[in-house]
C-alpha cells in the first residue's frame, strides 16, 4: 500500500506544466535517475519512511530554503518557502521534531511569512525546543568568509538528525552557484547581488552520515549531485548549472513546493493522520503571505498569485488532489459500497 499511494504522488508532483522558453521534458529523466539511484521505489514514500524512521520528539531537523537575489527578486521567490513551511509543520505536529528554517538574510522574510501563514511560529531556538512553541531560524552569516565557523556553531547548538534542502542552489563543478538558465551568481561576472554558499550544511551531513533529502526542479538545487551525470545529460548548459552537492535522496519535482508536498501527504498517510496536512486554503495563506513578504513570483518576478507561471490556484489543487490520494488509501475496502 505505501508504494501505491507513493506512485500516485510521485506522479502527480511531477507533471511538467511549463513555458516552452524554460527547459522543458527535463523532469522524468531526473526522476528516473533520482529513483534508479535511490533503489527504484517511490521517491516522496522513500523520504516519509526515512524522515520518520529518522526523527522522534524533540529531535532538531535542518530544513533549507531560500532562491532568487536582487536586483529582480532581493527577497528571494514564491517557490520554496511554501514548501518548506508546509513539511516543516508536518514534521512539527506529525513526528515532535523542531524545525529549523536555515537561509541566507535576505530570504528571512518570506520564509518566516509562509510558515507562520501555516501555523507554524519561529520562535528563537531555545525556546522552539524546549517549550514546543514552534521553529527556529539559522540565518547565514553574509560574509562567505564566516560560513565554515557558522556551520560548525549550529551543529554544535542545534544538534539535526536530518537536513533537507528545498529550493536551495549548490555550486557547480567550478564552485560557482548558478541559475537553472546557467547564470552565475557569484563571481565576477555575475549581475545578482550577492549569494552566499550554504552548501556546507549539507557537506556536514554527509560527513557525519546524518540522514539528508534535496528537491528541486531543475538540477541547480543542493541534493542533485546525486544523479549529477543525469543533470548534466538532460539540461541546457548542465555541465555549467548542474550542482555537485549530493544528498542521501534527491526528489526531482514540478515545483519545489509540490516536492515538499508530496513528503507531506506520504508522511500523513503513513501517520494515518490526514488531517495533519495542510488545505487547499491553508495554501492560499502561505503563498499569499510569502509573496505578500516579498517572495516574487519567479517567472516575471512580481507579486502575482503564482508560482514558477502557474496561478496560485493550481497548487491548490495540487494540495486537494494529494489530500484525495491519502484519504482514498486510508478508507476501509468496503467504504461506500451497499448491500
């Protein structure tokens, strides 16, 4: 049954509903090689067995977000903090696990309005765990310089069983950071403000051999190291953009968002708990706070109710058809039928 309800997700999250400027027929040869590479069983049902394996009350999990710099979008986009919010609040309420929303300084405020949207507070660290009054922040220094000491500090403080990067860009073979387009940014010649590399929270993982998931969309994003030869395969310009940075399991999706989602819904269903995944208007909330806070819309960088060109409206129902998924597997064989 979880491989069922698995396929119906992975499915359903990896629909490419794109313009055909934008690389386009790249989400199913990334899935193939995520999934070759992972064992060749559902990708999101492979990560909610992981995560709850993984993570018990009171545990600290890293979860990684924050893409798009300045001057078109200096307050980051509206894919990846919706999705961050919503699975850590699922690992919040599901499993007693303290989330720590980890990102750069200047992707604070539309990752801190999304998860609140959701009802998810971010409280400071102590008080997140030990009060369970919600999730905590690591916020990056904005020297590239202090990174290593700064990663250092926060395992050290905040001790994560797991880290999971969504939406969150990783160097390429040359150690530069770029776009899905290949743009640098970083360097000399990049014409982005300022990126700070935060890949070094996942090295840290791996190193300690501390349980670690990447979803993206594009091969750019930390994790699609794992499957790197494929990124670099199916992209424009792969050699170039394709991160380096691996991790444990990579989850290639439509959006980061619905990658996110789907873990949610898999974890609900294994919770036997679909009421603990967020609704369709739950999801208007947070996609309106983060671009509210200043989370732009990706694809024409403005504050319209979208996500990479698709009307807010469809990740709603995204969210209803994953709630469907779940609830339809957890009913009794014999719901609905008369005698």
């Amino acid at each position: 049954m979880p491989d069922i309800v698995g396929e119906a997700v992975d499915k359903l999250i990896l629909l490419e509903i794109k313009n055909r400027g934008m690389p386009f027929g790249i989400l199913q040869p990334l899935y193939d090689a995520a999934r070759q590479a992972a064992g060749g069983r559902p990708l999101t049902m492979l990560a909610a067995e992981a995560l709850q394996r993984t993570l018990h009350r009171g545990d600290t999990v890293f979860v990684l977000t924050g893409a798009g710099y300045g001057p078109t979008m200096p307050k980051g986009e509206s894919d990846g903090p919706p999705g961050a919010a919503a699975l850590a609040r699922m690992l919040y309420r599901g499993l007693g696990a303290v989330p720590v929303f980890v990102c750069e300084a200047c992707h604070v405020d539309p990752i801190v309005a999304a998860s609140e949207a959701g009802g998810l507070m971010v409280k400071p660290f102590v008080q997140a765990r030990d009060r369970r009054l919600g999730a905590a922040l690591a916020v990056a220094p904005t020297e590239q310089s202090r990174v290593k000491d700064w990663v250092a500090s926060i395992y050290a403080e905040m001790r994560p069983k797991a880290v999971i990067s969504t939406e969150r860009l990783g160097p390429g073979a040359n150690g530069i950071i770029h776009t899905a387009t290949a743009l640098p940014l970083q360097g000399p010649d990049s014409q982005f403000d300022p990126c700070i590399d935060i890949s070094a929270v996942v090295d840290r993982a791996n190193a300690d051999g501390i349980f670690s998931i990447g979803i993206g969309d594009h091969g750019n994003e930390l994790g699609f190291g794992t499957i790197y030869d494929a990124v670099v395969r199916t992209m424009p310009k792969g050699d170039r953009m394709a991160t380096v940075t691996r991790t444990d399991l990579v989850v290639p999706a439509m959006m980061s968002n619905w990658g996110c989602y789907g873990i949610e819904a898999c974890l609900a269903f294994l919770l036997q708990r679909p009421d603990l995944m967020h609704t369709p208007a739950s999801e208007e909330r947070i996609l309106r706070a983060c671009l509210n806070a200043g989370g732009l819309e990706a694809m024409f960088c403005t504050t319209d109710f979208a996500v990479d060109g698709l009307d807010g409206e469809t990740s709603m129902a995204c969210v209803q058809i994953l709630h469907n998924i779940v609830r339809k597997n957890l009913e009794p064989a014999d719901a609905g039928l008369t005698h």
